[in-house]
C-alpha cells in the first residue's frame, strides 16, 4: 500500500480521518455514498476539506488510491472522483482515480 507522505492524516480538531494507517488483507471496496439534504454542515466542510486536500496533493494527474480512506473517498465517488484507468478494481490498493474537475465546479465552486 502506497502511502502519501504529507497527505493530511485527518480534518484538524476533529475525529474526521482522511488515510489509513495499516493495510488490511482483504481493502474495503470504496462504495458510492450520498449525503442526505438535512446532513450536519460539518459533514460537507469535511468532504470540500478532503476533497481540497486532493487538489492540492495530486492536482489533474491520476493518483493511487494508496492509504485513502475508503469511507471519506466514497462520499465524493462517481461524482468529484472517478476511476483514473479501465482496469479498475475498487477493492485495490493500487487503484488508480482521478479528480473529475467538471463537477467539482459544480458541486464545490469555491474549490476551483
């Protein structure tokens, strides 16, 4: 498992983590989550801060999924972020994704 040094390990004062420490044997696969209208705003500054920290660290290059948490990347799956090749396993450590950045404009404008 790829690890993303200096990749931020977890939302700042906050239980909101961002990677993984450890490898498991068997990755959880990263699912496509949705958050609910009424969802607490701490749930959306999470996702816009995680999904900021993606821009920054890895721009619009494809990036290994590495020790990303599956969880926190699910909330932006299949909108924000995209499988990055055509042999995509979503229950692989060296998965490639990408940033679709058409809707990041749409979904989080300020981030662009």
């Amino acid at each position: 498992m790829i690890k993303h040094k200096g990749f931020p390990s977890r939302m700042p004062g906050t239980d909101f983590q961002f990677t993984v420490r450890h490898k498991k044997k068997n990755p959880p696969a990263i699912i496509s989550r949705k958050r609910r209208f009424d969802a607490p705003v701490i749930y959306r500054r999470v996702d816009s801060m995680f999904l900021k920290c993606l821009i920054t660290y890895f721009g619009k290059n494809p990036f290994v999924r590495g020790n990303l948490d599956s969880g926190r990347l699910g909330w932006l799956w299949e909108r924000e972020i995209v499988r990055g090749d055509d042999e995509f396993n979503p229950s692989d450590y060296d998965a490639k994704l990408k940033i679709n950045f058409e809707s990041v404009k749409e979904n989080y404008p300020e981030l662009i």
